[in-house]
C-alpha cells in the first residue's frame, strides 16, 4: 500500500468525553441500565498490539475467506490488512478513498469501482471508517476488558482494525501515531452491554443475531454449562450449543430483556433465529458474509444440497466450497508468499544504503524468477 503523510489536529480527542456513552446505549435498550457504566472510566490510549478481538463476538469484521487463509497465531495484522488490500486488484486506488475526503460513491474524485465479492465489500467498508476516522477523529472510543497483560474487545473490533489499517498505511511517517486507540477499559466483561452496542449502532445481519442470541442465552443459563469457543473447530457448533430450545428454554423473567437485547418484538422471532444456528455450514457462511436476511437464509434453508449449491455458485460475490477446494494449492502458495511479503518489504526499506544494492539485486532476482515462471506456464498452455 502506498503512504502518503496526512497531518491531523493534535486535539482532536479533547471532546471524546462528550461522545455517546455505553450508558447511554444501555438505557436506549433497557430504560434504567442493569449494567451501568461507571463514570469515572476515562478514554485511555492503549496500544492496539495488545488489545485482541474476542472470538464469540457476533459480528464478523473479517471475511470467513481471510479467516482462513490468516492466523491470528501465526500472523500479524499487519499481514491480514496487505493480504486484504492484494484482495482489491492491482489497480484499486487506496488513496482515492483514504484520503480525498469524502467516501459517497458519488464523490467526482473517487475511481468507478464495484466490490466483486465479500471480500471487497468489506474492505471498502473498512476503508470508509478508516477515512471517517481520519478525518474528524474517533468520536466513540473503543471498549475493552483486561485478560492477564492484553485486553479484549468488548465492542469496537472495526474501529480497532481501522487503527491497524491507518497504522500500516502511516507508518514511518511521523505525522501521526496511529499505534495507539482511544479505549475505555471496563472492570469486566458484559456480553448484555456488548449486545447493547451491536444493536444500537448497527443493524447486524441474521448470522449475526443468531449469534448474539446464543451467547445472550448461554449467559442467561450459565456459560461454565457450554464448552468454550476454542473447543469447536467450525465456529457455527460453538453457538448450536443452544440450538435446542426444549433444552435451553428462554425463562419467562428473562424473555423481555432477551427481546430489548436483541432489538426484537416477540419470540416468534427468538425462535426464527434460533433455527439458523441449525442451517448448513456452508449457508451459514455464505449469508454471514454477505449480510443475508433471515428471510432469505429461510428460502435457500428449504433448498436441497444440490440446488442451494447451484443457487450459491450462482450468486454474486460467492465463492463455493467446492472452488476453494480447486484452488487449494494456490491458495496455499498465495497464503505463504503473503505470510512474508510484508516482512521482507520491511527490512528491504528499513535498510541502511550500503545494503540497498543487495536488496536491489534480490528484487530484481526475483522478479526475474517469476517473469520466468510465468512464460513457462504461458508455454505449457
């Protein structure tokens, strides 16, 4: 990714007390909060190194298709953030929706550019928030809760990947230290609180709220009763845990405060999302990523394989279980040539002069080998 130095107003976090509060967003849901806030938590800078998404969030802000391809614990993300940008093609204009202000699609200065897939989508996503955030600064602070000497996000993974993005982009720059989030560290966690802000500043997709409405019932009937997330090698089982709702019925003293959690009028609608943590796998993923409603996951639920296949492949910015199996092999090459690209760069730009020749000529090597490698693909067809 190209940088480019962008000076902001030193502050521009002077008025982050003022922005809306957790509070705030809990009596929007719940009257008079059964979880307050404490007042005297302040905005802190923390730095996003050690702050770490939790991993039974119900919103997803990375792509199933990145989530398999980067490991948090193999990679950094500084890798996840380049191998998302390669995503967007070589002749995606980062700058142009980075930095020239505004992000509406309208905008004369901003290229014509119509994402191909999830992928895409929400990387420009990312991008528009990174900007807005560039622009006017974070007008509401991340929160976490502290896990030994690290943190959990508690709400907020977008805006901390937007810091990650901003970061990797500023880099070396000086104008600005993006290494550091606006957070407000909470003395524990609160899947309610969190519930409280995935409804109230986004509507989240039907996956989603399946999600939200597990965790929300686990907590009701003890989460020491439901094996932990790291247990489950396909996430969707983690939440199926309560699938069944003769087993884990809803108690009636906690029915209206799952409904105001949920953002919801009736439990019809608890029961209908509560079936999807029962769909296919790979329809689960599918409408997770590309923001199906729960009507429409219903319709294609109904489906055989064969046709919920053919409907899938048939469906823009789809990629099917069946083509990632046919591009595995790549894909792994692909995965590794990413897992150092970023750090190789690095070193290569961070040298002293009197390496930058050896450097050149290892570029050069390679560009050759590849040049090479090409025309003897391009030879066999």
């Amino acid at each position: 990714m190209s940088k480019r130095p962008r000076k902001r107003d030193q502050g521009m976090f002077d008025d982050l007390q003022d922005a809306p509060s957790l509070e705030d967003s809990n009596d929007a849901i719940f009257g008079v909060s059964p979880f307050p806030v404490s007042p005297s938590i302040k905005v802190k800078f923390v730095d996003i190194a050690t702050i770490y998404p939790d991993p039974a969030q119900p919103r997803r802000a990375i792509p199933s298709e990145l989530r398999e391809r980067w490991n948090i614990h193999e990679h950094s993300y500084e890798d996840l953030i380049a191998l998302w940008f390669t995503y967007m093609g070589p002749n995606f204009d980062l700058d142009a929706y980075l930095l020239d202000g505004d992000t509406e699609r309208s905008h004369p200065q901003l290229p014509d550019f119509e994402p191909a897939d999830a992928v895409q989508d929400s990387f420009i996503r990312l991008l528009e928030l990174a900007s807005s955030i560039l622009r006017e600064g974070l007008t509401n602070p991340i929160s976490i809760s502290r896990i030994g000497r690290e943190y959990m996000i508690e709400t907020g993974e977008r805006r901390w990947l937007a810091y990650h993005l901003l970061n990797v982009y500023f880099e070396d720059t000086g104008e600005q230290d993006w290494s550091k989030v606006p957070a407000r560290v909470m003395p524990e966690r609160s899947v309610w609180r969190q519930a409280t802000e995935n409804n109230v500043r986004q509507n989240l997709n039907a996956v989603s709220r399946a999600r939200q409405l597990a965790i929300l019932l686990m907590n009701i009937h003890g989460e020491g009763n439901f094996l932990p997330i790291s247990d489950f090698e396909n996430e969707q089982e983690f939440y199926a845990q309560v699938s069944d709702g003769q087993q884990w019925r809803t108690p009636r003293d906690k029915t209206e405060q799952l409904l105001k959690a949920m953002g919801l009028n009736n439990q019809t609608q608890l029961r209908q999302y509560r079936t999807i943590l029962r769909i296919d796998p790979m329809l689960w993923r599918i409408a997770d990523d590309n923001d199906w409603t729960e009507n429409a996951i219903r319709e294609r639920s109904r489906m055989s394989s064969d046709d919920l296949e053919k409907d899938l492949q048939n469906s823009k910015s789809v990629t099917t279980v069946t083509e990632s199996k046919k591009r595995a092999p790549i894909d792994q090459a692909i995965k590794k040539m990413h897992t150092y690209r970023g750090s190789i760069s690095k070193q290569a730009e961070r040298s002293k002069k009197s390496e930058r020749l050896e450097w050149q000529e290892f570029a050069e090597e390679q560009a050759l080998w590849w040049e090479t490698l090409a025309k003897n693909l391009a030879d066999d067809n």
